[in-house]
C-alpha cells in the first residue's frame, strides 16, 4: 500500500546488494536506494532510484521525479531483472572443487 521504499545499502561495496530493492520491487514499490554504480550489472536501474550518483548534484533530480506521475510510471513499467539468470558457470565451478577433492 506504499509507493515508495527507502532502501539504502548499509554499505558500498561493488557488488553487495541485499535483498532490499528486490523485497521493495516485488511488493509494488518503487525501491529508492544508495549502491554503487555497479548494481546495473545485476538490477535495470530504470526499475529504481540509486540516490548515490545523484549527491553530487544535491538530490535535486528526486524531488521532481517523485512528484511527477508519468515518471513514476515509467519507472514501474520497467523490470527489475533483464536477463535470464543462470548458474550454470556455479555449478561447473563448485563441480570442479568437489571434483578435486574427490
């Protein structure tokens, strides 16, 4: 029943991203966080607001965009994830250790 989730990572560290912008996106709200610029490997980041690149310009961006109805839509448009996932290059990896071992 929100609209937004505030969602910040409690660290910045390429490539740790918790559970947080998922939960939010999954439970209809548009996840607004603060991850390094790398998150755009595993999350579309049309899919939320990453507050980090924006400090630099004083968050100015946020205000407009969270009162604007056609942004906000086209940001719940859009999919959090757009690629398949796979763990096949997991599996073969952790293959290969219990293979060693072995």
């Amino acid at each position: 029943r929100f609209s937004f989730n505030l969602c910040p990572e409690n660290g910045l560290y390429p490539g740790y991203y918790t559970e947080k912008i998922p939960e939010a996106f999954n439970s209809g709200c548009l996840p607004i966080t603060w991850a390094d610029e790398n998150i755009s490997a595993d999350f579309n980041t049309k899919a939320f607001i990453n507050m980090h690149p924006l400090a630099s310009q004083g968050y100015e961006s946020v205000s407009a965009v969270l009162s604007d109805q056609k942004i906000l839509a086209r940001y719940a448009h859009e999919p959090l994830i757009q690629k398949e996932i796979s763990l096949g290059s997991l599996k073969n990896y952790l293959r290969s250790i219990l293979h060693s071992i072995a």
